[in-house]
C-alpha cells in the first residue's frame, strides 16, 4: 500500500515537473526569440521613428541591461526565494514589452528596450536555477538540452517570425507578441511551482551591484563601439577600459569584505566551476561569432537570401540541438560528462579550421557540412558547462552559479563579436584595396558589411573583389576562433569528474578532497 501511494505522488511529481518545464520553456523562448524578432523589424522601426544614428542602441541597451542584471538576479533568487525572483522577471519583461510597442521615438524604445533587457536577464537566469532546483544534476542533462533546443528554435525560426509579423501586423506587434506567451508562463509558474520561500538575514550587497554593473557596462561598451564608433585607441576607449578595469578590481576587493557578496568568491574555489566559466566565455565567443559572419559570407558570397538568414545556419544549429539533447541523455544514464567538453573542444576546433578554408568557390552542400561539425562541437557544451558548473556549488549558491555561467557566456559573446570582427574589418579593407584599388577601399570605409541591394549595385570587378574580400575575412576570424577554442580541450583535460548528484537534498560533491558542506533541503513540486 505504501509503495502504492509513493508511486501516485512520484507520477503526479513528475507530471507537476513538465508543467514547470513548459513554463520555463516559454519563458526561455520569450528571452531569447525577442532580439531576434526585433532585429528583423529594425528598418521599418527606423522608418517610423527616425533616429537611424542611434539605432545601434536598440540593441546594446538590451544586452548591457541584461549582461549588468544576470548576477543581481541569481544573488536575489538565492537570497529570498526562486520563485518570487522569477515571477518578478517576467512581469518586468512583460512590461518592457508593452511600452517598447507603445514607444514613439527612439528614444523611448530604447529606454523601455532596457526595462525588457532587465527582465531578461531574470528569466535565463531563473530558469536554469529553479531546474537546478527542482531536478537532480543526474537527472538534469536532459531538461536543460531542452532549453538548448529552445535557443536553437529561436535563432532559427526568429528572422521568419519577426519578418511576418512587421509584415503583416506592423512592427509593434513584434513587441506585443511577447504578452499571451509571457502569461501563459506566468500562470503557469504561479500555479505549479511551489519551492521554499526564503529571507536572508543579510541585505543587498548594493555597492556590489553597482560596482559589478558599472564594470560590466564598460565591458560591453568597449567590445560595442571599438573599431565602430571610436578607434581602438580613441579616448573613449581608453577611459571606458580604465572605468572597467578598476570597477572590477573594487567589485573583488569589496567582495572578499561583504557581509553577504553578490557574487561569492568562494565558489571560484572549486576547479570544475572555474573551468565550466572558462568554456561557457568560449562557447559564447564562438558561437555569436560565427551567428554573426556565416549569413554574412552566404549572402554575400554565395548569393543566399537576407530574409532566410535563419534557415541558413540550420546546419549548425540543428546539430546543436541534437548533440545537446544527446549529451543530456548520456549523462542522466551514465552519470558520466568528462567526455563532453574534451569531444566538444576538438569538434569546435575542426569545424572552425574546416570555415576558415571557404572561398568564392564553396557550395552551400560543403558549408553545411562545416557548419554542422561546427554545432555539434558547441552542443556538447551548452548545457554541460551549466550541468557541472550548478553540480560544482552548494544548493545555497545555485543561483549565482547558474548567473554566473551565464554571465560569462554573454561576456564571451560581446568580446567575440568584437575581436573576431574586427580582424575580419580589417582583413576586408585590406583585400579590397588590393583587389580594387582606393575605390575598393573607400566601399567598405564604413562597414565591411555590405546587404545584397548595395552587392548588386556594385560594378562586376568591385562585387568580385568583394566576395574575395569576404572570403578572406572569414578565414581569419575562423582562424582566431579555432585558436581560441583549443582552450576548451586544455579546460576539459583538467575537469574532474566528481560524481553527479542523484537527489536535490544531497550533498554538493567534494573535489581534491575537500570537506562536503550539506545542501539545503528543496521541496519537491
């Protein structure tokens, strides 16, 4: 009888969990369809609104806003509670939305496009905290493969959907789309998840948080605006990394002497943590670099489609979806993850080698093949660096862990973005006034990124010389890439394979030895 009643509360558990984890799975797609939605109505926005000059901002008031917020979260869920932190998240991403559709110069959309930046930060946050909540590390592969499947979808399917609904409805629709979703989330998560509510004794670190989000910002408009609105060198630059630099060195000095730090140090102490940051900066790197430059080099060299830039990075994104959903599965059945980041550092590294070696002359058959190596390479990362990273802390420190994981995820990004583009900006302009004389040069002054109605315009030796240009381009910052992502193989032969938790009231694993402190006790759904 007893075993009969267990079983009854384990199923309606277990039905209760896939509740949550559709409502997280909406949530996820709401944070990371909205920029590429957004991007694909930005000329009809700037149609409307004007302020072509400052259009850039849309963009980057998002990110700082969600990059300064992601710690401040994790720290805040942890401290009072998961569940109010996340329902927070998306109500103030909600309402960014709302006002971001109901904006009427572009100054207002970017301010509330920071509000929505606010929220989104809360939401990829908690995501991943409360499955760390609510599902064993051994158990937790494959949900987060999910999740991974979620960002894959939206960076496929958000330029189709984007450009039918400022099609069809108007651009403001792109932000309002975000409100049936998000209630959907919400009542869902209000009604089902039920984890422990929380008080710390301790308040906000707020010199923390402000210290942390005024070096972050410096970070991300440093890789923003170098080589593109100011030179490397320009005084801008230069007092924005001086700003950076010596914010972060208060943020850790300060952080050693908090009664209750935003961001502990202590959990840096723990070697898979440390290295699961290391590759997560990598895999950020890597991937938005490449999000960034293969639509590009498809368009403009092999004569693809704007609107279908999506569908054009199926190849990658739909091998990382299956080897991150392939990878959850192995390590819930085996227990077993060590594997991953060293197959996952040498996939990165041949499929980045394999992109640095297309020309005019690559088919679209042989880019896919590249791509799809490419991705299978990051899937072995994206939820694995997460998995070991929440495995590596204490239940008390889960929402910090999971930030950070993210946070540094989205720092790589911006820093790749930034690097890898420049080295191809360069490498253009340099090809071209090879190639096609001060004229050639003079194209691409600007941008090194030309769209298809100013290719055609081109004379025939200007266009040529441009998609050797190209060609070029790719094959450095490809190059760069590969390089960068040996460190992945170096991080993943020092990981220690500590045994995956197999219940969320166990203990977090010791490494080298250490003391094992208890977890608190998480109550089931």
């Amino acid at each position: 009888m007893a075993d009969a009643v267990q079983g009854v509360t384990e199923s309606k558990q277990g039905k209760s969990v896939r509740v949550v984890v559709l409502a997280l799975m909406i949530a996820m797609m709401l944070a990371m369809l909205d920029n590429m939605i957004v991007g694909t109505a930005m000329p009809t926005i700037v149609g409307e609104l004007g302020g072509l000059e400052h259009l850039s901002w849309v963009v980057t008031g998002y990110i700082l806003a969600t990059a300064a917020s992601t710690p401040v979260w994790g720290k805040v869920g942890d401290m009072y509670g998961r569940k109010g932190a996340f329902l927070t998240s998306i109500v103030l991403f909600l309402i960014g939305s709302v006002l971001s559709g109901m904006a009427q110069d572009m100054g207002q959309l970017i301010g509330f496009r920071a509000v929505q930046g606010l929220g989104a930060g809360g939401l990829i946050v908690g995501v991943m905290a409360i499955i760390g909540d609510l599902v064993p590390p051994r158990e937790r592969g494959k949900y987060q493969g999910m999740m991974a499947g979620v960002m894959a979808l939206a960076m496929i399917g958000g330029p189709l959907v984007g450009g039918t609904i400022t099609d069809n409805w108007g651009w403001r629709w792109t932000f309002y789309i975000n409100l049936p979703l998000g209630a959907v989330a919400l009542a869902l998560v209000a009604a089902v998840l039920h984890l422990p509510k929380k008080r710390a004794e301790a308040g906000i670190d707020y010199l923390g948080v402000v210290l942390l989000t005024v070096g972050i910002t410096s970070i991300v408009l440093v890789t923003t605006w170098g080589g593109t609105e100011y030179a490397w060198t320009s005084a801008r630059i230069m007092e924005l990394i001086g700003i950076g630099v010596a914010t972060l060195v208060g943020f850790v000095f300060w952080q050693t002497r908090a009664a209750d730090p935003v961001l502990p140090l202590h959990i840096f102490q723990s070697r898979n943590f440390t290295l699961m940051t290391i590759i997560a900066f990598i895999a950020g790197f890597v991937m938005y670099g490449a999000t960034l430059f293969l639509p590009l080099y498809q368009q403009a060299v092999q004569g693809a489609s704007a609107t279908n830039s999506g569908l054009l990075l199926l190849p990658m994104l739909g091998a990382m979806l299956v080897t991150s959903m392939i990878a959850g599965r192995v390590t819930t059945n085996s227990g077993r993850y060590k594997v991953f980041p060293l197959a996952g550092g040498v996939l990165m590294i041949a499929g980045l080698y394999l992109l640095s070696l297309m020309d005019t002359d690559t088919n679209r058959l042989t880019s896919g093949i590249y791509m799809a190596v490419l991705g299978a390479g990051m899937g072995c990362l994206m939820q694995i660096t997460m998995l070991v990273a929440q495995n590596s802390v204490e239940m008390k420190d889960m929402g910090v862990a999971s930030s950070s994981a993210t946070l540094f995820r989205t720092l790589g990004s911006s820093f790749g973005v930034a690097i890898m583009g420049a080295l191809f900006n360069h490498r253009v302009q340099d090809v071209m006034a090879e190639k096609a004389g001060a004229s050639g040069a003079s194209m691409t002054r600007n941008s090194a990124q030309l769209d298809k109605e100013s290719l055609e315009k081109l004379p025939e030796v200007a266009r040529q010389a441009y998609q050797h240009a190209v060609s070029a381009g790719i094959h450095s910052a490809f190059l760069l890439g590969a390089v960068v992502s040996a460190l992945v193989l170096v991080a993943g032969l020092f990981v220690k394979e500590v045994p995956l938790r197999s219940g969320p009231q166990q203990q977090a694993p010791a490494e080298d030895g250490d003391e094992m402190a208890p977890a608190p006790v998480v109550e089931a759904v």
